[in-house]
C-alpha cells in the first residue's frame, strides 16, 4: 500500500483512520489543521506520531512544545499528557495499540471510536 495514495481519502481533521495492523497494534493515518486536540493522555499505552507531510506541535506537558517536521517521529510515553496542533494542514501516521483511545479518558467533539477508525 502506499500511505500518500491512502491519505486522499481522508477527508476530515482529527479524524483517524486505521490503514493496517500488526500484532496488536493499529497502524493510523489522520490530517490535523487547527488546535482541536484536547489535553490528554493513554494510561497504558506509548503512542508514536510519523509526520507524512507538513508541519505539527507537539505539546508535553510542562515542557515547551515541539515542531515537529515531514520525517520526524516521535514517541508519547504512556500517562505522559499531550496534545498536538498544526496551524496548515499536516499529515501523520500514528502507531498504537489496540486498547489506546483516540483522546483517552478526555471526551471531546473530535473523539473517536474504533468503529469510527475502522477501515
């Protein structure tokens, strides 16, 4: 498969939508524009970030955030609170269990279910 060509069916922000998994692992593709992310965090599970293209800010709490760039990865350590934004439209690839949800115990206009990430 090739992750580009499956972007264009992504058609909302923060909507994430499993491509593939591996083991127990969801691999997700998502584009972000605007800061609609709330603070949050996943009590047992890291969550990588790939950026695929464009430019995204990754917050840590009490840390200063992070630009990330196409190319650039990124770990989120679990029970670490976080959130991301992107002022133009960015797209990534997420890797994360199974079990992870999408804004952990936050609930927010953009959560997700799985069902609603399926592919």
């Amino acid at each position: 498969m090739n992750v580009k060509e499956q972007l264009i069916g992504v058609k909302d922000y923060f909507t994430p939508r499993i491509i593939t998994e591996v083991n127990d692992q969801y691999v997700k593709i998502a584009k972000i524009k605007g800061q609609e992310v709330p603070w949050h965090n996943h009590d047992n599970e890291d969550e990588l970030f790939y950026i695929i293209e464009g430019e995204l800010l990754m917050e840590i709490d009490n840390e200063a955030g992070i630009t990330m760039k196409a190319g650039d990865l990124f770990v989120v350590p679990k029970g670490v609170n976080h959130r991301v934004s992107s002022i133009d439209e960015c797209s990534i690839m997420l890797i994360e269990t199974k079990t992870t949800k999408h804004t952990g115990e936050v609930e927010s206009s953009i959560t997700k279910s799985i069902q609603d990430q399926s592919y």
